[in-house]
C-alpha cells in the first residue's frame, strides 16, 4: 500500500492509474477509522480496480467551537486497517498541501446546506463540498463512496455533482451499526460511559417512527412524537432537531407519501458530543 502526502504525486499516479484503464475508487475520511469506514472501502474494493482512501481532518468544515482540535487522528493505526483492508493507497496530505497560504476558492451549494445540519453548522458544507472537489480532481475517481450516516452530506455532494457535471459515480453504503443500534461514528469515543449507555435511544426513535410509518402512519408530526416521547427517556443528551424531509429538496414534509429522510441531531450534556442519525423511508438516498 502506497501513503502519499503529496497532492501532485497523487494526481501523476492515479492519471497513469486511469490510461492503463483501471477503475479507481475513493473514500474520502477524516480517519479514526471504525467499522463505518471499512465497509466503505470494502464496496471500493468490490466494485473497483484500485481503491484511493484519503485521510484529512478538513478544517473548513469544523466551525471555531467545534472539536477540530479534539478529533481523533490515530494516523498508524489507520494506515494498518487501511492496508488489512486491501486498500492500495492512502492519501494523507498536510493542510498547507491542501489549503497554501494564498487559498481563495470555495464551492457552496445553495439551500440544501442551510437546513438540519447547515443551520446548526454554518459554513460546514461548504467546507465539505470544497474538499471532496479538491479530492475528486486530484484523484479523478470513477465511483467515490460515502456512507448513510451522513445523510445531508450525500445529497448536498450528489447536487453537486449533477450541477457541475462531475464523472464521478457517488455510491452509498448503509449505516454501520452497534449491536444495540448506536450509529458508529469516530464522534462517539468522546462518550462517557454513562452517555454511552443512554445514547442508543436515539436509533430506538427512529425505529419506533419507522413502525409507526409501517402500520401505516403517514403525517409526520405523527412521527416526530414518537421519536420525541423516546427521548424523553433520556436525561444525558437533548435533540437538536428532528425533521422528516423531502429527500430532494430537504424541505419539512407534513405527510409522506414519497420518499422520505427522516433526520436528527442530538447533543449530550457532559462531553459535548453531536450524535447524527437518519432512516429513510420509502426508498434510498
Ligand atoms: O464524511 C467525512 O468524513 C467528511 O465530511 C469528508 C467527506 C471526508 C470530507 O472531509
């Protein structure tokens, strides 16, 4: 396996990757890598010749208070699981080789990043989407690979390649769970023991709409009571949003007859953690 930190170095490989007709995958990650990431880069390796995993803690798209400086960076343990993985190169710049002094440019995709987590986290997609352009034209990946999780991400990225005619094909893996249903994040080492022990209501939620939807519930605040009475039980962590919304557009839905994300934020008390999850119903992102 090939680790390279060099974005030029990176380009001149993966264009000779692309004459000799290979089908290069990406998976872009921030590293901490757990489960969520392997399986990413396991459906790079099915579906592709060659699998490109970068590793960058973005910092345009961490707001002033948030946990940039905090966020886990275990550099020799993912290069391991990266290579156990199959993965045959790891690009790992420096920010000064992603964003030099004289940086200037940016990408933002208008409304979809000004709800759910774009209003709680000003100017993070466009920190995302500005990254993952930089990645895709360094890389010049035929399919790149993003997990569910993030549900906002893949469709603010799958906007972003429709309007600027990327050749990229985005592929989405399901979210990768613990066996009591807490969605696995690099975010959740930050839990303490009893948060953690309180935190997978959040999923419990979620699947208490998705029932409810099942038998036939339709009107979303419907769903939303039911995912608002689970937490009720918990005293660890408060919500920052729950919403079911269009999964185009990201706009409230009142009923649901049509595909439908359901999406939520929460924040715990004591380590300050930000929990995402999603369920979509009716279809997939
Ligand atoms: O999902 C993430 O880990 C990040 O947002 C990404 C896509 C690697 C961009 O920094």
């Amino acid at each position: 396996m090939n680790i390279i930190d060099n974005p030029q170095e990176v380009q001149k490989l993966c264009t000779q990757l692309r004459r000799d007709r290979k089908k290069i995958g990406l998976v872009p990650t921030m590293g901490a890598l757990h489960e969520g990431h392997l399986a990413l880069l396991k459906r790079a390796k099915e579906t592709c010749d060659i699998t490109v995993m970068s590793i960058f803690v973005n910092p345009k798209q961490f707001g002033k208070n948030e946990d940039l400086n905090r966020y886990p960076r275990p550099f020799e343990k993912d290069c391991q699981l990266a290579k156990e993985q199959g993965c045959d190169i790891v690009f790992a710049p420096i920010p000064e080789f992603m964003y030099p002094s004289n940086f200037m440019t940016h990408v933002a995709v208008d409304k979809l990043t000004s709800v759910l987590e774009g209003a709680q986290r000003p100017g993070h997609f466009t920190g995302v989407t500005t990254i993952v352009l930089k990645l895709f034209n360094i890389v010049m990946p035929d399919s790149a690979v993003f997990g569910q999780k993030d549900a906002q991400q893949v469709l603010v990225l799958k906007r972003m390649v429709m309007d600027l005619n990327l050749p990229v094909q985005l592929d989405i893996v399901p979210t990768q769970r613990e066996k009591d249903g807490l969605a696995i994040s690099s975010r959740n080492s930050y839990l303490t023991p009893s948060e953690r022990a309180e935190v997978p209501l959040i999923y419990a939620g979620l699947i208490k709409a998705r029932d409810a939807w099942k038998k036939g519930d339709r009107k979303s605040s419907t769903l939303i009571d039911c995912i608002r009475t689970k937490y009720n039980n918990a005293s660890l962590f408060t919500p920052e949003y729950v919403s079911i919304v269009d999964t185009n557009s990201l706009l409230p839905l009142e009923t649901i007859s049509d595909t439908a994300l359901i999406a939520t934020a929460c924040k715990t008390a004591e380590s300050q953690t930000r929990l995402i999850d999603n369920i979509v119903l009716n279809g997939s992102l």
